[in-house]
C-alpha cells in the first residue's frame, strides 16, 4: 500500500519517464478511482465532453470482467472508438492499477503508439473499495471519486483514497436532499482530513462541478508541459 509517500500539492512534476523512447513528451495519465457506482465512467464522459476540442484526449478502462465502462463510452461517442481501451483485471481491481501494472502501462503505450501524439490519457480503474489508489508509475495525478449517496460519513472516515488523492470529487450533489447527506459536513470533514489539497463537489445532472474538475485538469496539463 503506498501510504508512505509523500503527496505534492502541486501538479504533477515532470518524472524521469516523461518521454517516449522518439524523445517526445507522453501523454500525462491521470487515474480516476473510487467505489463501484461512484460516477467514474460519468465523470470521464464529462471530461472528454470539456476537454476533446481543445485536447488530444484517450481512455482506458479497467472492469473486472466486461468491459461495459468502454462500452458505455463508445455508445455515448465521447471519444473516436480508437482512443478507448478497455483492460480487464479478473477478480481484483486494485491489483491492476496497484500492483501489477503491466496490462494498464501497456494500453496507455499502444494508445500513443496508435492515436499519438496523446495530451492525455484518462485511466480509470475498476470501482472497487475506498482504499484502491494508483501506483505512481501508471498515472502522474489521481481523481477519487465518492458519491453523496455513498453516505455523508465518508470523508470523516478517510482512507488513503480520500486522503490522498490529487483531487477530490464528491459526485452527485443533486442527490443529496433525498438521502439525507450534509453537504457542509462533507466539505468540513474533506477539509479536515486533506489540509489544502482540492475537493470539488459535482452533479454530473445539474453539470455544477463540472468546469471545476475540467479546469484542474487543464492545470496539472499546464504543470506537465511547462
Ligand atoms: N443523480 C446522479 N446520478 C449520477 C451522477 N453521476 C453518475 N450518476 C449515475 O450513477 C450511476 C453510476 O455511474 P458510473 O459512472 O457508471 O459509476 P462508476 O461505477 O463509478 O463508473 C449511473 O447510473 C450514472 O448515470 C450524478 O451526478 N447524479
Ligand atoms: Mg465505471
């Protein structure tokens, strides 16, 4: 478990594997984790409907046995069919994004092999627990992602996903009023448990939060390539 590290508030720095073996700059990863049912593949729908005219944009998906997250983002066309990619991880999510992270690195290379030159690559792992992060060797920044209906208690409780994370995005906002989640609460108890690293509240039905998440991903690009 990487709880060991240390986590820089700033956008993700330039790592020593920032350049493919032609010498050019990849792509910047960004991971998006978070419990199953979340809004994760909503929120990379969201990102790539911001972001695809301004950005050359890819995604890989990480299900456990379907690959219905591609599916479902083929259907919606947020992005050429060419710049999906589904891996599935058999029976442990965090394994892939964690452990063994040779399927995810692999889709991420053929991506920009295949549709480079790439600004960035969207990686989103397979919902799991609130403790699943990403190893610092597939993705340069990660998103969390809970959702309101999850329960109002879950940034109180942290965990290294809460915690830890780049950003994170307490989804669904608009369902808040009919399961009873103190939004205030939720954004004191965020505060508390990360000091200043950001939190974004969004409703992917409402679209509020949208730009936000948007615009802090176009920051970590700006970090990137400077
Ligand atoms: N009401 C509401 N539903 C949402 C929101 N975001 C996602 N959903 C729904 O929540 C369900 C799970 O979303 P999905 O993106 O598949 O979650 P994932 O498992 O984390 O990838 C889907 O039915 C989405 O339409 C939101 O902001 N508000
Ligand atoms: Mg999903």
């Amino acid at each position: 478990m990487h709880l060991d590290h240390t986590h820089d508030t700033t956008p993700a720095a330039l790592g020593a594997d920032a350049r493919r073996p032609d010498g050019a700059r990849r792509a910047l990863r960004i991971g998006l984790g978070g419990p199953v049912g979340s809004g994760k593949t909503a929120t990379v729908a969201a990102l790539c409907r911001a972001l695809r005219e301004e950005l050359s944009l890819a995604v890989v998906t990480n299900d456990i046995y379907t690959c219905e997250d591609a599916e479902f983002l083929l259907r919606e066309a947020v992005l050429p069919p060419e710049r999906i990619t589904a891996v599935e991880t058999g029976a442990c999510p965090h394994t892939a994004i964690r452990d063994d992270i040779s399927a995810n690195l692999e889709a991420v290379e053929d991506l920009e092999d295949e549709v480079g030159p790439l600004d960035l690559i969207l990686v989103e792992s397979g919902g799991d627990n609130l403790t699943a992060t990403f190893s610092k060797g597939l993705v340069d920044a990660q998103i969390f992602v809970i959702d309101v209906a999850g329960g109002d208690d879950i940034p109180r409780k942290g965990g290294p996903g809460v915690t830890t994370a780049d950003l994170l995005v307490v989804n669904k906002t608009d369902l808040a009023p009919y399961v009873g989640s103190d939004l205030d609460r939720m954004a004191a108890d965020a505060k508390a448990q990360r000091a200043e690293l950001p939190v974004v509240f969004q409703s992917l039905r409402t679209g509020s939060g949208v730009q936000d998440v948007a615009a802090w991903v176009r920051a970590q690009l700006a970090a990137w390539t400077a």
